[in-house]
C-alpha cells in the first residue's frame, strides 16, 4: 500500500521530529496550533500563537531547528516506509477526515497512523475498557456491553489489551459491528500484546481500525500506553469501565473522560467493589450503569458531534 504524504502532512511531521538538546516540541500544543487557519505556517515562522510557557519553549526550540532539517527529513521519511510496509495511512490535524471527537479536546494528537479506514460514524463511539486480569463474570459484563452498544449502531473502541479490551473487540466483531483499537505502539512495530495479532488482523479484516498516535516503528513504553488512554477518550463520546482496579490505566481513562467534558460510565458491580469508582460516582464525574439505556441516553449523532468540533476550531481562531 503506497502512504501518500502530502506537502503539509510532510511539513507538520518534520515538526513532530524536531529535536534540540533533547528535547522536542510539545505535541498537544503543535496540534492546536497546526489545526488553526495559518496554524502550520505560523509555526514555520517560529511563532506560537498561546501565551504559556510551552509556548515560550517551543518558540525558542523553532528558532534554534528551523534551519537545518536534515535529520528531521531522515526521520520522517523512514518512519513513512515503514507505515507503507504496515499498510498504514496518515491522518493529521489538517484534514477533513481526522476524528470529529479528537477536536474536542486540548491533548488532541497531531497525527494519527491507520490501518482500514477512519469513518464519519466513529463519531458516534464509546470506549469499553478494563482490568487485563479480567474475571469471567467481567468478560462476560464486557462482551454483552459491546454487543447492546453494537445493536444501537454504536461503533466500540478499545486499546487491543488483553482482558476486558479482547472481549469487547471480539464481542463487537462476532455481532457484525464495527470496532476501533486505538493502540499503545506504533502502527508498524511488532503487536503489543503479541497474542492478539489475530484480533488486529481481524478487526482492519472486517472493517474496523487500527490507529496509532506514536512514530510508526515506536515500541511499548510505560508512558504510551497512558497517553493512549487520552486518545481514546478524546476519540469516543465516553468510557465504558467494566472491571478495574485502583491502579488499572481505565481508571485513568474514566478520569480523563470526566476532564475532557466526555461521558463516564462505571459499572454498578464496579461501583460497589471499588472505592475509587464509588468516589468518582459521589463526586459527580461518572454515571453509574445499570442497564444498556444508561450508556446510550444522551450519545449525540455523527453529524453533531462534526458541528462541534468545527464550532472549537472556530472559537479557537476568534479568540487569538
């Protein structure tokens, strides 16, 4: 599969490669600024349109790589062979065709790396995510989940993990639905967890995705994975937790859900067996899930949630 970059995709992922005495440009912030009329251009000029101090950063880090971009083109043009090799696509900020929902958010990723292919329903998607240490009553709490979520037109995401992730993944596939894994590597190096190369091949088989926020030979890290979880949220109306723990990465993603403005959806059984869950239920950031109804009550159509993400960009502009 040939990956076609374009001029402004090359230029926002040389970006994405500078690097100055170790460090590098803030992502999130790159992909505000890129996703504005001009944005990609303004940055060209060394200029960041935010006052912060990760502005500042960046505004001296542009000035001290802009001229010289040697390495960075090195860069990019390795890692977009290796995403041809995966039969990868990119989506970036500046397209048309990057998630609706991720434009909500101020953490969003500048570019995303795709196997199959982003649609206009994703927009209208729940995350359904848990414990890898998932016990049988938990897989089957998961499957059913995906399986109503399914029968409503409700496209599933998950991280492609072992436990609750496979069998909502599964559960979705084995009821004709759609599903997307938003994945905590690159989309090129060796799948992580190694026994769900299958579940991959199937999920882009039988129309699903496979997306990926990192360079596309990137291997697991401990600091992926959480920065998957905000991906995910950002990419979904809400989180569907059905079993986790208090250290358990969805626990992270429920809280990110409830900071980003999305749905958060935790299980009664894991209301009353975890006091953090019981805590976010008192405190307003989560709603609690009895039946199916309760998770589909209030999710907004495709086209709407489109409207909102164009609303943000312009609101972004109006208020430079």
């Amino acid at each position: 599969m040939k990956t076609t970059i374009t001029d402004r995709q090359h230029r926002l992922l040389l970006l994405c490669a500078l690097r100055h005495e170790g460090e590098t440009l803030d992502w999130k912030l790159l992909a505000r600024v890129a996703q504005r009329p001009g944005g990609l251009d303004e940055l060209y000029r060394g200029r960041v349109p935010e006052k912060s101090k990760a502005a500042a950063k960046a505004e001296a880090l542009l000035g001290a790589t802009l001229g010289s971009l040697q390495d960075e083109e090195a860069r990019v043009a390795a890692e977009v062979e290796a995403a041809e090799r995966a039969g990868a696509r990119l989506v970036t900020v500046l397209d048309d065709n990057y998630p609706a929902n991720l434009r909500l958010i101020p953490d969003l990723p500048p570019c995303l790396w795709v196997r199959g292919n982003l649609e206009d329903r994703d927009a209208r998607s729940v995350a359904v995510i848990g414990t890898r240490d998932v016990s049988e009553d938990g897989r089957r709490r998961a499957a059913r989940m995906a399986r109503g979520l399914t029968e409503h037109s409700v496209v599933v995401t998950s991280g492609l993990a072992r436990g609750v992730d496979t069998a909502a993944h599964t559960a979705t596939l084995d009821a004709g639905g759609r599903t997307v894994a938003v994945i905590g590597t690159g989309i090129a190096a060796p799948m992580y967890p190694a026994e769900n190369r299958g579940l991959a091949e199937r999920i882009v088989a039988e129309g699903g995705a496979l997306v990926s926020q990192f360079w596309p030979t990137s291997g697991p890290a401990r600091w992926t994975f959480p920065r998957r979880n905000v991906t995910m949220s950002g990419f979904t109306q809400g989180t569907v937790v059905i079993e986790a723990s208090r250290t358990s990465g969805a626990k992270m993603q429920a809280r990110i859900a409830s900071e980003h403005g999305k749905r958060g959806f935790l299980l009664r059984s894991l209301v009353v067996a975890q006091p953090w869950a019981a805590k976010m239920l008192e405190e307003g950031r989560a709603t609690v899930v009895d039946e199916l109804t309760d998770v589909l009550e209030g999710l907004a159509g495709a086209e709407q949630m489109r409207k909102a993400g164009e609303q943000r960009q312009q609101l972004a502009l109006a208020i430079l």
